[in-house]
C-alpha cells in the first residue's frame, strides 16, 4: 500500500523529500544559526550536511548515499 508521500511524489511526477521536526536546546541553535550566516547558508543545510556526516561517521558503507 502506498503512502501519502509517495502518493504525491507520484502525482506531482517528482521526487519529494521527507521532512522531520526538530527542536535544539537554544545555544545550539544559535551557533547553527551562526554557522548557517558564515557558510551563507540555511539551517536546514548546516543540519542535513550534519545529519549524512554522522551517519557516514557510524556506517561507512552508506557514506554518500542520499
């Protein structure tokens, strides 16, 4: 059975990337904010580049894959 992502992936002839809600403690937001300005950058990106770093970092046979 398909899901509503791929339901609409389907739909829109497109790819669709799941989202994820995360809260952060607020001295480490500001210093992904900081990093986000210094890379010129969006928050989003300083924590998904975060997020395949550390997958990477635990299962080296997934490293750039995604």
């Amino acid at each position: 059975m398909a899901t509503k992502v791929e339901n609409a992936t389907k739909a829109a002839g497109k790819t669709k990337m799941p989202r994820a809600s995360v809260s952060f403690p607020p001295e480490l937001y500001a210093t992904l904010e900081r990093i986000a300005k210094e890379k010129k950058v969006s928050v989003a990106w300083v924590v998904r580049e975060a997020a395949e770093k550390y997958v990477g970092d635990q299962w080296p046979l997934f490293a750039g894959k995604g």
